[in-house]
C-alpha cells in the first residue's frame, strides 16, 4: 500500500494515526533531506508505506525506499544503482546530523567526475528533479561542502 502526503505532524497528517490503528509502524520520520517524514509499517500482511506529499521528497523516498522494497520482494539480489565520487563545482550549505540528497548535473570533464546542483533545492521544487542526471548525497555528519570537495553522487542510471 502506498500513500503520498500526510505523513508529517500538521492537523491534517493523519496517516501515521490511521496506521498505527490499523496495522503497525516500523518507522517513522528519517533524518534526511528532502524526505524526512516517513511512515514504513504493515496493515494485515501488506507493507505500507506513506510518502511525503512534496514532490521531490515523494520521489526521493520511493527511490530509497518503496523501490529497493519491491526489487527485494521480486527476488532482485542488487537493490541500489551505483555511488562514485565527483569533484563538486560550487559550494553547498548542509547541516550536520542529517543526510542530504541534492539534485545535480553531473558531468565528466575528461579526466574526472564534475557535479554542480540544479539551482534551488526545495522539496516541493520540481525542476530540480527534472533538470538533475543525479543525486548528489551529503552524508550526515558533513557540514557544508567547498568547491572543489569530493563528494558522492548517485547517477539516474537506475531510475
């Protein structure tokens, strides 16, 4: 079962009650960025997962999430595309403790791996998804990232 929206702690996010009534929670809320609010349990024998309404979270969280789930429920042994490293071409604010998923333009220069964002990265910032060829991870406990720093990046090869 999967749901969009109402998963974080506004009057109207009801579906962590609902879920917790009618089924279970595994987990709820993730410290990431885009994406935090989460809700992964049972209801009877179906998972369910309730994904964030904003739309680049919704798609980040099904990327990471619902998809590596049903690869792994279809007998799929390889769940995740493939990490490398890329030089980053612009500084990037992040606060540490949290996990953040940049959307980014990678490029290879010739002799290494270039990636810069796609400007402003809000969740509900849907062009930042379709202008990006990655996913640029800033691990948790990293602050801000230099020009010039390596960082990880996950290409869409696998989406």
């Amino acid at each position: 079962m999967l749901t969009s929206g109402g998963v974080s702690v506004g009057d109207y996010d009801l579906v962590k009650a609902v879920l917790q009534e009618a089924g279970s929670i595994d987990f709820w809320q993730v410290a990431m960025q885009p994406g935090r609010p989460i809700a992964v349990g049972r209801i009877g024998s179906a998972h369910f997962f309730g994904l964030p309404g904003n739309p680049v979270a919704c798609m980040l969280t099904f990327h990471l999430f619902v998809r590596p789930a049903l690869w792994k429920l279809a007998g799929r042994h390889e769940l995740f595309g493939p990490r490398f490293h890329a030089v980053a071409l612009e500084p990037m604010r992040k606060k540490v403790g949290r996990r953040e998923f940049k959307r980014g333009i990678l490029t290879y220069s010739g002799e290494r791996w270039e990636v810069k964002t796609t400007g402003p990265q809000g969740s509900g910032i849907l062009t930042s998804m379709t202008c990006a060829n990655c996913f640029i991870l800033v691990e948790d406990e990293r602050g801000d990232v230099a020009a010039g720093d390596s960082v990880w990046v996950e290409p869409f090869t696998a989406l």
